[in-house]
C-alpha cells in the first residue's frame, strides 16, 4: 500500500465527529487547568489520553513508493475516526493546520482539531478534509510550457506523476521534495551550493537543488496565485546563473510543469506547445518570450 495507517480506522459522520470533539475538549480544559501552559507537547499528550477511551496516541503514517518511505505520526485518534493534533506553542500557525490536514488527507479521514496548550486559555480549530483519496488522485496535467532538460526529461516527469497518482495530489508540498529529491540522486548529490551575484557583486552563497549540469528544480503547492512566483524564480536564476529551471506547481485539481531558460543575457520562459501534453492538438503553434535580464553578463 502506498499509505499504510498503523490503526483500525472508522469512517465519521461531521455529527459524531462534533459529539467526540465535545467531549475531547472538555478533557482538554480540565488537563490545562490542572496544569497550565508550560509543559511540553507529549505532557499534555498523556495527561490527556489518560481521561480518554478508545484513543490511540502517535498512530504511525507511512507513505511508500518503490524504494522511498516517509513516516509520520498523528497525536491522538480517538474512536477510530477523530483526529486530535496537539500543540504546546504561544500561537497557532497556518503551518499547524496544514500538519493536521495533511494527516487527515493520509488517513482519508475528514474531520480534525488543533489543541493548543501553550497560552493563558486552550485555543482550538477544526479541520476539515473534504476530499477523498479518490478525489485527490484525479488530477489535471498542464505541461504547454514544458521542455525536457539536461537532468530532467519525460522519465523525471512521469516519475513524478505517477507518484502523485499514488499518493494523491493536495498533500503537504514537503512530502513531494523530498521524494523527488530521493529519486534524483539524493540530497548530497543534488543540494547545491551556488554563488549568488547582485550588481557585479559577489553576496553570499544559496543552496539549490540541481540535477544534471546545470538544471535547477522547484516543487510549489500553491492553490491560486502562482503566477507572481514566477518573477521570483527570474531573481533566482538571475542571481546564480541557473541555465534552466523546472517548476512544478502541484495543486488539488492540477499539475504544472513550466520551463524557465537562461541564455546569457536573454530569459526565456519556455511556452511551446508540447504535442504530448493533454489535450492539446499536435500541429499547434509555437511561441517562445523572451525578456532582457538586467544586469546580467
């Protein structure tokens, strides 16, 4: 199995999920009221677990494909089906929610709270997971503006689809990195260090994933909005001299593959229409944008 949840999972109406919650909750107050806000997560943990039946406590997620293992481990699950994610921090973080949402997409499961202990009164927020591991396997491909490159061609790009197929789209963006990185050699031979030059000027060193020569690689999760990132990708390669870059933007609904050129002083954004991508007729036009770098050598 390419998700393998060590619990006997039970799926859960919103209606049940709100009974246990209540219920969870209350146990929650009574233990920060006992104890206060200054202890560490796994106190908390097991002070609470202790006041619950049926829960289990780090409930181990492994995410599998070929040769490649990620384990994660949710806090507490409680009658099989609640996901409870505790925190001992002074503020919650969209951070936090997207840990718990990515459990519940892992363990096809819907409904999850975030409990915080680590301030003055417990602060706590739903999560919801609509969407199935069905749902998320099912998945749009846009790749007009795609090119293979040294390092990164059709076996790279369908490695990485079929991983997405695996595992589903809409998971924490991390998961698909460090994955894909697996598959590209690794991170001592992928993670690069890279001069970085502004105005002529030597500033300071950044490390970039590179694969072949001279390819940089960027995996995005963004929902909507991508398209401004992509000045920023320009500033990078301009910076450090990247002679290509692939982007991945990987949402819930759709997978995309784009192609940043550096050619000395030229930037070209890659918009080729690719007679294998979906959808798109075979005898299509080609465009190709080319922009001046400033500053650039």
């Amino acid at each position: 199995m390419p998700i393998d949840v060590r619990a006997d999972l039970v799926e859960m109406t919103q209606a049940r999920f709100a009974t246990i919650a209540y219920e969870v909750m209350s146990k929650a107050f009574a233990v920060h009221k006992e104890l206060g806000n200054l202890f560490d997560e796994a106190v908390y943990r097991n002070a609470l677990a202790d006041r619950l039946n049926d829960v289990v406590t780090e409930v181990q997620i492994d995410v599998r494909y070929r040769d490649f293992c990620k384990v994660y481990f949710m806090d507490a699950l409680v009658v099989g089906g609640a996901v409870f994610e505790l925190k001992a921090v002074k503020e919650l973080h969209e951070s936090h929610r997207s840990q718990l949402l990515h459990y519940l997409l892992l363990a096809d499961l819907h409904h999850g709270t975030l409990i915080n202990f680590g301030t003055g009164t417990v602060e706590h927020e739903f999560v919801n997971a609509p969407l199935t591991h069905e749902d998320r396997r099912s998945f749009a491909v846009e790749d007009r503006g795609w090119i293979a490159t040294d390092g990164f061609g059709s076996n790279e790009k369908d490695l990485l689809l079929d991983i997405l197929r695996n595992w589903g789209a809409g998971l924490d963006g991390a998961i698909y990195r460090e994955a894909l990185l697996h598959f590209l050699g690794g991170a001592d031979r992928v993670l690069t260090r890279l001069d970085v030059h502004h105005d002529g000027r030597y500033i300071g060193q950044q490390t970039i994933p590179i694969t072949g020569d001279s390819t940089g690689f960027r995996l995005t999760t963004f929902q909507n909005g991508a398209k401004p990132y992509r000045q920023d990708l320009i500033r990078l390669m301009q910076a450090t001299r990247i002679k290509s870059l692939q982007w991945i933007n990987v949402s819930r609904k759709k997978v995309t593959f784009e192609t940043l050129n550096f050619f000395g002083s030229n930037f070209s954004v890659s918009h080729k229409m690719n007679p294998t991508a979906q959808n798109i007729p075979s005898n299509s036009i080609s465009i190709e944008c080319c922009a001046a770098v400033p500053g650039s050598k």
